[in-house]
C-alpha cells in the first residue's frame, strides 16, 4: 500500500486541534465516567453505539451502567432481564454477546476488561473496531481505531474518494501510518477522525467550508467527483424479517411469563414471516419456546 504523502500526514494531524475545541460532549469522553465505570463503561458504550445513533445510545446507557456498573453484575442477571434491559437499541443479538462478554471477563480475567488487544478479541461480540477501541480509549494505547466515519474521512482526505471501500486490512495499516507517536495523542487523533466523520465529513450532506482539511483533503481539491459507493446497502427496515424480529421481541418483553405461539402477533400482514422471525429469534437465543409458550431466553 502506497505511504500517504507528507501534506496528507500533516494536514491529517491539524485534527486533534480541532477536536479539542470541537468536540461534542459525550458521556464516555467524560473524566468521571471513565473514573466511575473503567473500561467497562467504555466496552459497553461501544458495544451499543454499533450501528446506533448516539442520541438513541445515550438513555440506554446510562441506565445499563446504573444497573450493572461492573462486568460481574451483568454475568450474574438472567438472559430475559438482559435482553428485556435492552430495550429498542436495536439488533438485539448484541445484548446476549455483550452478556457473555461479561461472563467472560468475570470468569477469565478476575472481572477486569483486558488491556490486551488480542485479549480483547477472544471475548464473545468483539472485532477489530470495538478490541482498539477499548484499549485506546480506555486504557490510552497506541492503537489504529476505524469505524465507518473514520473510514470515510480518510477516504476522502488522503484517497480522493467520495465514499470509502468495503472494509479492509488496508484501513487499520493507513490510520495506523497516521498515528502521532504518543500514546495519549494517538488517542486523541482517533477520536478526532471519528468526530470528523460523525459531524463534519458526513455520508451524504458533508460541510466541506467548515472542515479543518479542506485545504489539503484530497476529494476537494479534485473538485468532489462522485466516485461510486460500493460498500453494500442494508435493506429497508419497514417490512423487513428485522421489523418482524423486533415486533415479537417487543411483545416477549412486555409479558415476563411468555406468550402462546398462537397468540404471537396473530394479526401480522405475513404470517410466513411472523413464523420465521420466531424461529430465528430462537435459533439465535432470544427466545424459547416451551412447548406452545414462547418466552424471552432464561
């Protein structure tokens, strides 16, 4: 992979100063959250911000860590409370991976989160992303971090690219080139690209006047040319087997004692897809069914 040029490094590096005076204030970028919750807090708020809004983040957060401010807590509740905790976040699966990372940590790390990258990975619902995430925002390592707005900022600043390319090895080795060589500013510049993408270098309404790069992002100065989006799409939610998942879930959450198969969402426009949305909720653990009840995991 070519070496970014010496401009792109430098102007790339004009990003932590901006975050400082620009950056929004969010609950986990917060002294007293991290000295409350550790890299706890900084696990589950990652865990819940995959592919959430964090305006919808910042409630559930809150209330989770309220009720469960430590990894051993979240091992020790039911599947049905942990799931039930979860609420409307969305893509649910993620309240059961992040209730066996707990069981985890409890089990293979006397209850601490791991500093180590690799360590990190093992732990059940965690990639690249959320592993560097942890260790850099928590324990302040130097470590590349890439999620879908740091991607872009890059792919525009130093590829010229309206929308960056389908997620790749490249994507780690490029950030990591562009990395100050503190650990503490490394961090910062993590948080930066990724606050850049998030506000200003967005998706589809970018505010390239007021960018702290646009005089040296690589996409302005060749005028914005649409280079095409191959990353792929996600279907539509309204009618989806998701929005069938989601109703039925909703439906366990609010009858603790379950439900008769029968009388879940009888009235559903597709039965078909009723049917499968329950058999997929139970082949991926958030629902059982016992004989012709069907209730939330136990």
């Amino acid at each position: 992979m070519p070496s970014p040029s010496s401009a792109a490094v430098s102007a790339m590096h004009h990003l932590s100063e901006w975050y400082r005076g620009a950056a929004r204030d969010l609950p986990w970028r917060r002294a007293e959250f991290h000295e409350e919750y550790g890299a706890w807090g900084t696990l589950v708020s990652e865990f819940m911000l995959q592919q959430t809004p964090v305006n919808r983040v910042i409630p559930h957060l809150t209330a989770w860590l309220a009720r469960w401010p430590r990894p051993s807590l979240l091992a020790a509740a039911a599947p049905a409370d942990v799931v039930t905790q979860w609420a409307n976040l969305g893509y649910p699966r993620r309240a059961l991976w992040l209730h066996r990372a707990a069981i985890e940590i409890t089990d293979r790390h006397g209850g601490v989160v791991p500093r180590d990258v690799d360590a990190l990975l093992a732990l059940t619902g965690i990639g690249d992303y959320t592993a560097r995430a942890v260790a850099a925002f928590a324990y302040g390592d130097r470590h590349p971090v890439v999620d879908t707005n740091t991607r872009r900022v890059l792919a525009r600043a130093v590829d010229g690219q309206s929308q960056p390319s389908p997620p790749s090895r490249r994507d780690l080795t490029l950030m990591e080139s562009l990395l100050p060589a503190s650990d503490a500013e490394s961090a910062v510049f993590n948080a930066a690209a990724m606050e850049l993408g998030a506000t200003v270098c967005t998706a589809r309404s970018p505010k390239c006047d007021v960018c702290p790069l646009r005089t040296s992002c690589a996409w302005v100065a060749a005028g914005r040319p649409d280079t095409g989006d191959t990353r792929r799409r996600q279907a539509a939610f309204e009618g989806s087997d998701r929005q069938a998942r989601g109703a039925v879930l909703r439906l366990l959450r609010s009858r603790p004692a379950g439900v008769l198969l029968d009388a879940v969402l009888p009235d559903w426009p597709d039965p078909h897809q009723r049917d499968r949305a329950i058999g997929t909720l139970i082949s991926d653990g958030l629902a059982e069914a016992d004989g012709e009840l069907l209730t939330l995991p136990r």
